[in-house]
C-alpha cells in the first residue's frame, strides 16, 4: 500500500492523494507512513462505488482509482489516463491497455483483452481472445484496471442498469458501453502485477530486491 501510494504522488496530474478503506487496521498502517486516509462505509458492492463515496464530498473536477494492490504502478501510466480525459472534454472515463507480449494471456481468462477503434474508444472488453484470428498480424492488448472518471459521471455510474454484457463477462466497465457512454483508452508500458496471493507477494519482494541492488527488474 505504501509503494501505491508513493508513486502514484510522483503522478504530474494528481493533485490529491488518499486512501479510501473501511477497514481501520489499512487506515492505522496508512496514517503511520503519513497518507491522508477517508473511512468510507462497510457496505460498498465494489471499489467503484467506495471511490464515487469519497468523490461525493470532493470539489475535483476528475477522479483517479488507483488499486491498492499495484505496488509497482508507473506514475507515467496515471499520467497517460488522466491526459487522454483533458485533451477531451467529452469523455466521461479513462483507462489503460498494454499490448500483450506473452502469448499464453491472451486465452487466460483472467487477463481481460480490450479492442479500441481509431477514435481511442474502447469498443469491447472481455475474458476471450480479441479480435479473432482469422488472419496472422493480429494484435492483442489487455486491460490495465486503473480508472479516470469525471466526478459526475462516476457518482451516477453505480445507478446505471447492469446489463447482459456485464453479467455475463463480470467486468464492471461493461456498464458504461451498455450503457452509450465511451471510455478512452490510453497505451501504457507498465506491466500490471497485482499483489493477490502470498507467490505475487514474494515476486513482487523479488522485484524491488533486484531494483535496490541496481539489477535489471520490473518498470
């Protein structure tokens, strides 16, 4: 949690950051390294609408999820988000894709693909691989879960009807293509590695290890 929120304060564009929790042990341990933390209630179906409580008392124009669990987040790829919304006032929501380099994630239904047309726009995200490869020279990009909203559109995102797509997939963005809004998807480097498991922990650890020692690691 540190590292998360030690990078993403190196973000140029971020001019607040703070820990969204409901759990008091996360808000002491964030409190001792000296974030600023919002308690928020028990009761929040996902991360999307904990954000959208904090966002509720907040005058920010956008806002920023950032994962508590991507200790190694690249202040560059926030940055790379939060520009794709500024340079495009009609734009609602932002997100990340990365082109996909190991050929085993692109039928790994735990690595979520993601198409966008030329206007930068996601045109679909899902578990399977897309597009489909009828010919050679296909390219295959996956989702990096790291949101921009404009603060409006995030707090009426929750009210929006679930639909088909999203029940199906269980991917929330679904909701605002169901829905007719666009989400503009910015290409970032940064190679997601999310710490859900005590073997991501000790990669991780592995990581930062090589990283201190001056040896080649992770971005």
């Amino acid at each position: 949690m540190q590292h998360v929120y030690e990078r993403a304060c190196r973000s140029r564009y971020l001019s607040e950051v703070v820990i969204a929790t409901d759990d008091e042990r996360i808000a002491a341990a964030a409190r001792r390294f000296g974030a600023p933390v919002r308690m928020t209630r028990t009761d929040h179906p996902s991360g999307t609408d904990r954000v959208a409580e904090v966002a509720s008392s907040d005058s920010a124009s956008l806002v920023v999820n950032v994962q508590g669990d991507e200790p190694l987040i690249d202040p560059e790829a926030i940055d790379a988000c939060v520009l794709s919304l500024l340079e495009d006032n009609s734009i609602p929501m932002g997100t990340l894709k990365k082109l996909i380099e190991d050929g085993d994630e692109i039928t790994n239904p735990n690595v979520v693909k993601v198409v966008a047309g030329l206007d930068g726009n996601a045109i679909y995200f899902s578990r399977c691989p897309i597009p489909y490869l009828r010919r050679e020279g296909a390219l295959y990009y996956k989702h990096i879960g790291l949101y921009v909203y404009r603060r409006q559109f995030l707090l009426e995102y929750s009210s929006l009807p679930v639909g088909p797509l999203e029940k199906s997939e269980c991917l929330e963005q679904l909701r605002a293509l169901e829905n007719g809004y666009p989400i503009r998807v910015a290409e970032t480097d940064y190679e997601s590695l999310g710490v859900d498991t005590p073997e991501d922990l000790e990669r991780v650890a592995r990581l930062f290890s090589l990283s201190a020692s001056g040896r080649p690691g992770h971005g």
